[in-house]
C-alpha cells in the first residue's frame, strides 16, 4: 500500500511497533519524522515507541554526532505468548528479506 494511499482509519496486520522496527531495520540511521512519515504517526508516537523498543531491549541507540544510531537485537523473541518461539530476526526476515540478509551479513 502506497504512503499516499494508506488511511490511518483503516486497519493493518502489524502494530506500529513492528513498522518502527522495520524502518530501523531498513535505516539504522533514519530520522524520526522520516519513520514518522512511512508509518504515518506522529514524530511523539515514534518517540514512544524507539523509547519502549530500547528499554525492552530490543534496540540501542547511540548517538554519532547530532544523529541516532540504532541496532537491533535480532535474537530478541517477540513479546506475545502465541509468537513468543520466533525471533526479531524472523520476523523482519519475513517482511523485508533483502534488508535483513544485508545487516545480517
């Protein structure tokens, strides 16, 4: 579904959780008002969610100048007790396996 196309109203199969994560995955540098724009929330919500990602362990973040940098934990388990056997890495791989056979290279 295009950016341009998509109706925050209308529901998705993933939570904003895992379209900040993909970004990431894609972007260990991308800004938040670019995670913002693709995930179409709010720079606050991205926020929100890079905090609750980090304290849970599932990112670090670490500054490079003026800019973030972030890095995944891919062998984090996901949260859910009906997902919990599968990995970060999994699942990204599943969504987006070209971007994460590049960082896992």
């Amino acid at each position: 579904m295009a950016e341009a196309e998509f109706n925050p109203a209308n529901w998705t199969f993933l939570t904003n959780h895992s379209h900040v994560l993909l970004c990431l995955a894609q972007n260990p540098s991308v800004r938040m008002r670019e995670i913002a724009g693709k995930v179409c929330i709010t720079e606050r919500a991205v926020q929100r969610i890079i905090a609750e990602l980090t304290e849970a362990g599932y990112i670090t973040r670490t500054k490079e100048g003026r800019c973030n940098h972030y890095q995944i934990n891919f062998e984090r388990h996901l949260r859910h007790p009906i997902e919990a056997g599968q990995t970060i890495a999994e699942l990204l791989h599943l969504l987006d396996p070209a971007t994460t056979r590049k960082i896992r290279t």
